[in-house]
C-alpha cells in the first residue's frame, strides 16, 4: 500500500485537498487531510497537485513516413512520454493500402508488445476502404479493443480516402458504436498548390504551410462534417486542429448538437508560421507537420485557446511523429514535399499544457480534463484510466506548481537530435509519476522499465449520442 499524502487533488470537477490511498495497481480510496490509517508507505505530496496520468490519444511510435520512420520506437517514446507525466498513449496502427487490417495490427502489436513502459491502447488507420476492411471494422471493435478509425482526406496515394469510401466507413461506424478520426485536410488540392510552388522554385520549409492553407483545413472539415451527417450523425473526432476556420466547422456542428468533436496539439497553441517554420535556411524543416503551422498575424492561437475553454476543443493530443534531423528530415533539402511530416512533443504535452494555466488560458480543472480524462472518456477507457477515484487505475503524477522545466535537446528524453520547444521554460514540472502503483520516474530520476506498460482494449466512447 502506498498513501500520497498532503497534495492538493485536480479532478475535472475542481481542486480538493486529500491523500489517495494505492492497493497494488489501483486506487483504494481517498482520505480527507489526516484521515488515512497509517502503515502504508507515504509519498510525500506537500505542496504539489495530484493530478490523474496524462493520455495522449494521438502519437505514432514507428511509423513508416515519407520514405523513412518516426525516430521513436514504443520503447523510447513511452520512457518519454513517462518521465513527461503521460502514463498511456493511444498509438495509430496501420493498414496500408492493399493491406489486410487485421495484419496491420497484428504488425503494430508485434513493434509495441513488451517494449512499452506505460499502458497502451492502438486507433486503426484504414488505408484502404473496401469490403474487407468494412467487415474488419466490425471484428477489431468487438474483439480486438480498437474502437476508433482514422481516415486521411490528405496525402493521395499514401492514406487517402475518397468521399466515397469516408462515407462507407461512417456508415459501418453509426451502426458498430466506432469513432471515425478525420485528417481534414484537402490532399488533391494541396497537392496542386505544391506543384505549382515547386515549379517556381519555391522550395524551402516555410512553403510547405503556404500549400496548405487553412481554407483546405476547413473545406475538408466541413465536408467531413456533412458525411457524417449523411451517415446519420456518425461520429466524428477531427485530429490536429490548427486554424480558426476549421475551428468554426466545428463549433457550428456542435452548437446543432452534433456527434463532433476534435482535438488540436501544443505545437499550434504555441508556435508559427512566420517564427518556426519560416526560420532561415533550412532550419524550419523542424516544424514540418500537417496540418500546418498557422500564421501568427492571424487569430488561430487565441482562438484555439478560447475553444478548448468552450470545448469545442475537446482536448489536446501530441500528434507526436518525430524525425531527426540528420538523414529523416533533410531528405526534403531543396523540396520541402520531402521532408517528412511531424514533430515529437510527447514528453512535454503535460508541461506546455499547465503554461497555459500559469498564463491564465485555461482553468486548472480545464487542464486535468484537457490532458486526462476526456481523452479517457473520448476513447474508451474511462473510469479505468483518466480519473483519481476508488477503482480506477493508480496512474497518478505529483505535479509541482514551483518548479521549472527548462526544454532542451541535451536533457529530453525523446529519439530526436533536435527539441520543437529548444529553450522554453515552464512554470512548473513534474514530480513524480506513477503507472499501476508502480513509481517510474521521481525528481528527474526514471526508475521504471520497458515491458511494464499492458495493452489496453478500449470501449465506445462515452460522448455519443
Ligand atoms: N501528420 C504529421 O505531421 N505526421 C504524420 C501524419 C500526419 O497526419
Ligand atoms: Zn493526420
Ligand atoms: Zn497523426
């Protein structure tokens, strides 16, 4: 038995002082201040928040991309992603085109078994939408623990799916319970503009959001809207949000009552257009990631924080996809079309997340649900995981509201040879962290192993209607 003793407890209903009793790898019960029986074996939370185990619900250990693969393995990404205060990861298999699903994730299973060092639970991308992987959709939902698809509107011969074949897995999502996760974007489009850009030798990092405008981010999120709305309100859940305009699909679906909703990442609450991705030369190339960086002259960050407070944003995913510099990203030196997409945050989402309560963004219950539990409840896996209560996992982080982090290539923890947020500071860090029971990272040291973290089959989202 262990007691955490003496913090301040976050729940999405507010903050209350009380100690969280551990039995094993669950939580026993919670004590007023002083009212635990002692014996168990104290941890001592004076002065910090006690907060659930951060979920990240969007992140890609391994995937093959652009030619080459994100730089984290399941092992090197969940060691990070713990030490960040993240104690589960919902990580995307895939089908690639052509591809039997149920292979797909036979693969994803084969690169993550016993090398996790936190819980895991895998989202389905379909690369190909046809008779087979409709009749999979079924079996992965009922057997297999995978209840949440994702389709690309994006990336023509790579991911893409027509309308055709996003409407027939809507389809089959309204009558199985799924959630259909969107990449909305428009791919056949976008791929017009980076032709002609190309053709004029516009060949540096900046343009490869210049050819992504937000107008693509939001026709194809209403679009994914209106499909879902044929398919009889299926669910829908846009990942990586980065642009007002998209933002206004949404909040518009949402205020008819509809089964949308959508996620967006601390690379677009924080960072730009013009001061990342137009850095000089070929330095942007760190912050290549679709969607795009948005332009600082416009109103995407302030209204990105503004609607994860109204939750139209429901909660905030890493989209974590990194690639090193050297050999990953410079294959795109000369064609930004080349360098392969994304940036790697996962160990700093709870970090970035809790500036924005420093800097008066988000309430410290907006936080704890932002970053826990509705991605819990969004995905299956709540009150199992995403809550400090009686029955629930004891995945809890000691969070200290006085300390520092100070964001580094030199001291993260991620396979990357560069950090997206090199030199930024946070007004706060994480203490401990505990997965299960089981203390895997205390005041900077990581004392826990590959090989911990279980598989976890997910149930239907809670928000549907
Ligand atoms: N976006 C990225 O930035 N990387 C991987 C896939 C995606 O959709
Ligand atoms: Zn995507
Ligand atoms: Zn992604």
């Amino acid at each position: 038995m262990k007691l955490i003793k003496g913090g301040t407890v976050i729940s999405p209903s507010g903050a209350s002082k009380a100690d969280v009793l551990i039995d094993g790898e669950t939580i026993a019960a919670l004590y007023a201040p002083g009212q635990a029986p002692d014996g168990p074996e104290v941890i001592d939370a004076t002065g910090k928040y006690v907060i659930p185990g951060a979920i990240d619900a969007h992140t890609h250990m391994q995937l093959p991309f652009g030619g080459t693969a994100a730089s984290d393995t399941f092992d090197t990404g969940t060691r990070a992603a713990a030490i960040g205060g993240t104690t589960t990861i919902i990580d995307f298999a895939v089908q690639r085109t052509g591809e039997v699903v149920q292979d797909g994730l036979a693969a994803w299973h084969a690169k993550a078994a016993g090398n996790c060092h936190i819980d895991y639970a895998f989202h389905m991308i379909l690369g190909g939408v046809d008779d087979d992987s409709l009749k999979a959709m079924d079996q992965l939902v009922t057997d297999e623990g995978v209840t949440s698809f994702k389709l690309f509107m994006a990336y023509p011969g790579v991911f893409y799916s027509d309308d055709g074949q996003i409407l027939r897995a809507m389809q089959k999502a309204r009558g199985n319970g799924a959630m259909i996760m969107m990449h909305a974007e428009n791919g056949p489009a976008i791929d017009v503009l980076v032709k002609q850009a190309l053709e004029r030798g516009e060949t540096d990092p900046i343009f490869h959001g210049i050819t992504r405008p937000q107008e693509l981010e939001a026709e194809a999120t209403s679009r994914a809207i209106w499909l879902a709305s044929v398919a009889a309100d299926c669910p829908l859940y846009i990942v990586h949000l980065s642009a007002s305009k998209a933002l206004e699909q949404v909040a518009a679906a949402r205020d008819l009552g509809r089964n949308v909703f959508a996620e967006t990442c601390p690379q677009y609450l924080y960072l730009t257009l013009e001061d990342q991705l137009g850095a000089p030369g070929f330095e942007g190339a760190k912050w290549v990631c679709s969607t795009p960086l948005r332009s600082k002259h416009e109103s995407h960050r302030a209204d990105l924080w503004r609607g994860l407070r109204t939750n139209d944003l429901a909660m905030v995913s890493t989209d974590h996809c990194p690639f090193c510099m050297k050999d990953q990203k410079e294959l795109g030196i000369g064609d930004f079309s080349k360098i392969p997409n994304g940036i790697g945050s996962v160990e700093h989402r709870v970090d970035l997340l809790y500036q924005g309560v420093v800097d008066g963004k988000l309430s410290l219950a907006r936080w704890v649900e932002t970053i826990a539990t509705t991605p819990a409840r969004m995905f299956g896996l709540y009150p199992k995981k995403g809550i400090i209560a009686p029955g629930s996992d004891a995945d809890i982080v000691l969070y200290d509201p006085n300390g520092r982090t100070r964001i580094s290539v030199e001291t993260h923890h991620m396979n990357m040879d560069y950090s997206a947020w090199e030199g930024w500071e946070i007004d706060g860090s994480v203490d401990t962290v505990i997965s299960r029971g089981s203390v895997v990272a205390s005041g900077g040291e990581y004392t826990g192993h590959a090989g911990h973290g279980q598989f976890l089959k997910r149930g239907l989202s809670e928000y549907l209607i």
